[in-house]
C-alpha cells in the first residue's frame, strides 16, 4: 500500500532536478542523428538508419527517495492487415545467461497473438538482433491505428542523484546502436507481412 501511494504521489509531478528534453539531446548526440526533431518537450522524432524508418522517442521519469531515472522509450508505427487487438511483450529467457526470446501474453485476441508471436519467433534476422540486445521492456500492441511498438533500452537513460549529486548518462555503445536498428527495421518487417 505504502508503494501504491508512493507511485501516486510521484506521477502527479515530475521529480525534483528533472530538465525535460536534457536526456534527448544526450541521446541524440550519442547516437549521431542529424535530422531529430523535437515533436514538444521530453519528445521527438527522427529516421533511423539508412532504411529512413521513422521512430518516435520520448523521456519517461521513475522518481526513487534521493535520485531519479531518465529512461527513452523509442516507439514505432506499422501499418496493420490483420483484424482484431492484442498486446503483448517480448523478453529474453534465462536468468544468468540468455537463452532464447519469448513472448509474454497481456491481452486481447489470444489467436492473433498466437500467429503474430509465431511469426516474430520463427524469424532469423530478428532473433539474431534481439538476442545480444540490452533492452529492458519491449511491448506491442495492437488496436485500430495499427501497431505499435514500445522499446526501452538500457542505454539512452541518465541516472539523477541529490545527495551525492551526479548526473550520469548511460550511453548506446556502437554495437547496441547497430543492434537497436535491426531489431526495429526487422519488426517492421515481420509486423507487415501478411
């Protein structure tokens, strides 16, 4: 009870020492994009790569007693054929060293999960950059517009303290770069196809 009113308390305001926009132009840099717009503050666009894909960014707070987080969620669109909605999340198994890629059933229609999740599961080029990937939460969801695609990565985040104080940014290393735009272009791909 104490952490439910703790997590309400946290949400109605953003965490002290919290520079909305700050992390994105840290992650722009870190990632070497030229053409980053910023949609409003803690929020922006950019093409992703030499495949032109079109990602949405935005900076999401996780306030704790001295310090706070400041995670990016990169975001995608794909258009969808299929009819119906479902959500769901990917995530690694193992629990010292990764083995394998699952896919974690939250709601919706439990038959479009099954041959979404089989297709996303059987596809070489997309289990080969999720595998070495650090990423910490990926969701896709299913509803009218289409799909969407929710990633937080490991890196891209900065870590806030008070008390001692530091800002630390928590860097993409060249490889995790790489990886983090075959996973999206490969998605993409997979979310397509019929």
């Amino acid at each position: 009870m104490l952490a439910k009113l703790f997590d309400l308390f946290s949400a109605q305001r953003a965490p002290a020492g919290y520079r909305p926009g700050v992390t994105l132009e840290l992650l722009r840099r870190n990632l070497g994009i030229h053409r980053f717009h910023l949609a409003e503050t803690g929020r922006a666009e950019f093409d992703l790569g030499a495949t032109g894909l079109r990602v949405q960014v935005s900076e999401r707070t996780q306030a704790q007693l001295l310090m706070h987080l400041v995670m990016t969620e990169f975001r995608l669109q794909v258009p969808a054929f299929e009819q119906g909605n479902v959500h769901f999340d990917l995530h690694h198994t193992g629990s010292l060293k990764r083995t394998g890629i699952r896919c974690r059933y939250r709601s919706g229609d439990r038959t479009l999960f099954e041959a979404v999740s089989k297709r996303l599961l059987g596809d070489a080029r997309l289990s080969a950059a999720l595998m070495p990937l650090d990423f910490k939460h990926l969701s896709i969801e299913y509803a009218l517009n289409g799909w969407t695609v929710t990633l937080e990565h490991m890196g891209g985040s900065e870590v806030v303290n008070r008390m001692p104080a530091f800002r630390r940014y928590v860097k993409f290393s060249s490889e995790q770069k790489v990886l983090l735009e075959h996973t999206l272009t490969a998605l993409q791909r997979v979310l397509l196809a019929r």
